[in-house]
C-alpha cells in the first residue's frame, strides 16, 4: 500500500493532507502520524483526506480516537473530504458529530477555529 501523509499549517490550525489507501497494513503508521499532528496543533487539527481512494474500519477508529483525544486537550478537530469512501462510512455510522466533514481546507478550518 502506497499512502503519504503532508503536514502543513493554515490560520493557527495544523492540517495533516493524507493520500493513498488507509487500511490495517498502514493504521499503526497512521496512528503515530495523528499523534504528531495533534501535538503541533495549535488551535486545532484538520486531516484533509480528498486524496484518499479507500479508509477501512480500522483507520476510521484511529481518526475517531485522535478526535475524542482532541476534544479532552479543548482542541478543535475536522476532517475534509469529498469521496463516497469516506463520507459514506462516517454518515452511515452517525459520526459526523465526532468527526465533522467540510468540503474544503478553509471551511474546515473556519469550523476548527470556531470550536
């Protein structure tokens, strides 16, 4: 499995831009990646998964965990994406509270910044 992982900062929030398939072979990998990005966060952590093509149970469990982990540091978390892979799932497992869906950087990190 081929995946990247680009951190970068946008308007005081750390964006982590995830490409690639996220399945079991990767979700310790992912895990550590999340980590690092919350600890850099600074008023929140935006995962942009658009360049994702396929996200298993087990890498949507490492994304809820970062998020519930955000939630207790008083942290804002999102997640942007477009693709059925990702946002089906989440809806269809009534998520979309602990992992709140934008459709782009700026609208993400507008909902980060605003708690």
């Amino acid at each position: 499995m081929v995946w990247s992982a680009t951190p970068e900062v946008h308007r005081g929030v750390q964006i982590l831009t995830l490409t690639g398939e996220l399945d079991l072979a990767v979700v310790d990998e992912l895990g550590r990646v999340l980590d690092e990005a919350l600890a850099r966060a600074g008023h929140g952590l935006v995962v942009d998964l658009i360049g994702v093509s396929f996200c298993d149970s087990s890498c949507l469990h490492a994304l809820l965990r970062t998020a519930r982990r955000a939630h207790s540091e008083g942290l804002g978390f999102g997640l942007v994406a477009v693709s059925p892979a990702i946002v089906r799932p989440v809806t269809v497992l009534n998520l979309t509270q602990a992992l709140p869906i934008s459709a782009s950087i700026n609208d993400a990190v507008a909902r980060v910044r605003r708690g």
